[in-house]
C-alpha cells in the first residue's frame, strides 16, 4: 500500500488507520472490516473471536513479567458515521476514505474521515501488532454499530470479557479523561397520512448551510437543526398561501444534527410561498448570525408524481415539526456547562402511507430520559400517531474509586507536567453498555483531539494522536504489576 501519513511516530499506528480507511465500513456494513481483524489476528497468531454481528475480541497474552497483572480490555468501534458533501461522488458502500493530510492534520476528501472511531481500531492494532510493548494481559473489544445506537456493544457476549479494567479510546479531546457518559434512546415518532389529489403547483423547499455536528457534544453550540427549520419554513409558507405536503426527507444519522432537509409541496400560490420564504431566510440568518451563519431557504420548481397529502394530515405534520421539542432540555446543575438531558431530530422521511420523525435522546438521568420520550410520545399520540423505542441503553455512572482513573492520571502527569480534565460526556460511549454488563468494570475513555465528527469538515490532529499514543504505551505498563 502507497501510504500517505508519512513522518509520524509510531509509522505503524499510521499506516494501519489507512489501511483501516481503505475498507467500507459505514454502520451496518462492517462485515469487511470485521473480517479484516480476525486475519490480522490469525497472522499473528493471536485468539480471536468474532460473533454473528461481527464484533471481533483479539486476546494478546502479557508481555515478560507481567504475567500475573489483571487484564486490561481496550476498546473501540469500527463502525463510522457516513456523510458527505452533496458536490462530491463517493458511495461508502464500495469506496474507501480518500485521505488528505495538510500541516499536521489529516482529513478525507469531501467526507467524514472515520477517525470516530477508526483511530480505536489503528491504536489496538499497533499494540496488538508490537511485541516490544510492556503490557497486561490484552482483550482487545472492537465493536459494531455504535453510531446507530451502540448495537454491537449490546450484543456482544459478556461471558466471553475477563478483563475488569478498561480503557475505552472513542473520546475526542487530548488531556481529557472521560469518566462518565449518558444514557439515551432513540424514539421514532410515526404520523400516518391520507393522500387526496391536489391541483397546483409544485416546489421543492429545501434548508441547507447548516452546520451540523455531533448530537451529544455539539447540542448545546447553538447550533440549527434542519428538520426543525424545515417545520418552520413549511409553517410560516402555509400561513402565506394554501399548500398540500408530498414528501419531507432530513438528516442522515440520529445521533448527528441535520445539515440538509426538504419538502415537496403543492400551492396554488407559488409566488406567496416564495415570499415568505425568502422572508424566513433572512430572519434565520439573522437569528443564527453567531452559531450558523450560512443557512440558506431555498424554492424551486419540480416534478413530483406521489398524490399530496391532504389538509388534515399537512397541518399534523406541520405541528409535529413546529412543536416537537429538540435541543438542551436541562443542564447538570453539579458540573458546569454540563448538558443534562437533550434530544435531537436527526432523520425525518416519509411514504406514501406515513410521515416518521426519529429523535435521539440523551440524559446522564434515565428518569428524565424516560420523562422526554414520554413527552414526544404524548404529542404522537394527540396527532394521531404513535412512538416507538429504537434502542435505550443506561448511562455510565461516575465511580469514586477508580484505580484505573489514578494510573493515568499518575502517567498523563509525568508526561504532561500537569493533571488530565477528568469529565462527564453528554453522548452514548459503549463504556455505559459494557459497565451494565460488567458492573465491578472500572473504566475511563480517552483519546486525541478530534473535530467536527460526524461531518465532512471532521479533523484528526497528528500530534495529537502520537501524544495519546505515549500515553496510552505509560498506563499500559502501569498497569503491568
């Protein structure tokens, strides 16, 4: 392989995130990847065991003199969230990540990179692969569907974990040792909709330039949805003219804020509609001016053969999108700056028989958990509609104490000159997942800096990632007697 990440150390933990990159693996299409770890493991000789939903475990025994330390798991994810910008041709079922590295950061071209959490996979590897390293017994997890709602860590078979110490290596923040996560589910309200023919015209009204990110650590930036937005641009053109819905499609992941969305309608009135379109761009950009200043309204002329939506099922639609809670719904009132409990709308679509809107919460609470969806499945249900769980899982509680918290902090120190943030995490880690399965796991998530997951602007810092590697290498041979 012609490798771009050149001049970095260790070249190895480089190479094998390229090598990582190069394989499609978009959540619900790891397959390749998963059976890429058991050869890697099979060339080397190592246990390795992989499960129907092609989570992968890879066993390294310890290295000379610590035969006799406790195992240590580190784990990660091979799934990756898939998006793109609508100029660039790539399909992530087939094509690999086209990697770009400029000053020190690696990026993809037009794409999400995949280092969330592709650097997990590049950072157990490279210690699998190196027998020079100090080090416990390993049990390396790597796991599926964890960007659609930490699936593979569900399934996996506790009975095959000995380990009851973990390191977790999907956080995204150097200097950060993350102690704690949220719970979360994901709800999907479905509206049902009668179709009755309308004459009029017909327009596309699409919501774009949006920001987007992470559902979890970006929901309190201010940030717009656009799901939501399209609710209110469908609002405020109904109220301008007379218009049928035909067809709404937003947002590609639950657990990432809508960049795009739009709607298909009919009207009798297209120059009203447009109007009040043009009026609700403005005062969007003027009220998103600090945090996302480049959304656009756009209406264009289209074709569109699916019979409208009749009045009553456009005005429940509307209502749902209008109405439906989204963003920070309560902060932590122990930790500062700490999101409690939130939700996002992050995929809307429709057919011809029902409209459904699917929202992502999360909560560090699992009663207020349980109080949000409580509260869309109310509104479902006054619209005509219901609500279904996708998936929910339990938070990660913070554990006093925590040996494994203390080593790294002891190693972080000496290479730092200065102590780790320890935090809480408002998003889903498959550490809340596994500490429910194991509950004596003492566990901590670190990892290099990251930006913009979950977008085409997403960022791996270098050195970054050669520092979280040293760190990594420290704990480990802490942990070693």
């Amino acid at each position: 392989m012609d490798y771009k990440i050149t001049g970095y150390e260790p070249a190895q933990l480089f190479h094998f995130f390229e090598e990582v990159s190069a394989i499609p693996r978009g959540s619900g299409n790891e397959k390749g990847i998963s059976d890429f770890l058991v050869a890697f493991a099979k060339e080397r000789g190592l246990d390795v065991y992989q499960d129907e939903v092609y989570n992968v475990i890879i066993r390294k025994p310890a290295s000379a003199g610590a035969e006799n330390a406790p195992t240590v798991m580190l784990q990660g994810h091979i799934d990756m969230v898939c998006d793109k910008l609508g100029s660039v041709e790539h399909d992530f079922t087939t094509d690999g990540i086209d990697l770009v590295v400029k000053d020190g950061v690696l990026t993809a071209n037009g794409t999400t990179l995949g280092a969330d959490n592709g650097i997990a996979v590049a950072l157990m590897l490279t210690v699998l692969d190196d027998d020079s390293i100090v080090h416990p017994a390993l049990e390396c997890v790597f796991t599926t569907d964890e960007e659609t709602g930490l699936v593979g860590a569900e399934t996996l078979d506790k009975s095959q974990i000995s380990a009851r110490t973990m390191i977790n290596l999907d956080s995204e923040e150097e200097g950060v040792a993350t102690v704690s996560c949220a719970g979360g589910n994901v709800s999907v309200c479905t509206l049902p909709v009668t179709r009755v023919p309308f004459d009029g015209q017909t327009l596309r009204v699409r919501i774009s330039g949006l920001a987007g990110g992470h559902s979890g650590e970006e929901i309190h930036k201010g940030r717009a949805n656009a799901n939501l937005l399209l609710g209110r641009a469908l609002d405020e053109m109904s109220r301008a003219g007379a218009l049928r819905l035909i067809r709404v499609s937003g947002g590609a992941k639950d657990n990432a804020i809508p960049r795009e969305a739009e709607a298909v309608v009919r009207t009798g009135d297209a120059a009203a509609l447009r109007r009040a379109a043009e009026a609700l761009a403005a005062a969007l950009r003027a009220e998103y001016h600090a945090a996302d200043g480049h959304i656009t309204v756009t209406v264009t002329e289209t074709d569109d053969g699916l019979t409208p939506m009749d009045a009553a099922s456009t005005e429940r639609a509307i209502t749902l999108l209008l109405c439906a809670p989204n963003g920070v719904v309560e902060m932590n009132m122990d930790v500062p700056g700490l999101v409690q409990t939130s939700l996002n709308l992050g995929r809307l679509t429709s057919d011809e028989a029902s409209l459904r809107a699917s929202f992502m919460i999360r909560s560090s609470i699992n009663s207020q958990k349980n109080a949000v969806a409580s509260r869309l499945a109310r509104l479902a249900e006054a619209l005509g509609g219901q609500t279904e769980l996708d998936s929910d899982y339990s938070a990660w509680p913070y554990r006093p104490e925590s040996p494994l918290r203390d080593r790294v902090a002891e190693v972080f120190y000496e290479q730092y000159g200065e102590k780790p943030r320890i935090a809480a995490l408002h998003a889903g880690l498959e550490c809340g997942i596994l500490s429910g399965k194991l509950p004596e796991l003492d566990c901590i998530s670190l990892g290099p800096d990251l930006t913009d997951i979950h977008t085409p602007r997403e960022r791996l810092h270098i050195a970054s990632t050669e520092r979280t590697w040293r760190l990594l290498l420290g704990t480990l041979k802490r942990l070693d007697a």
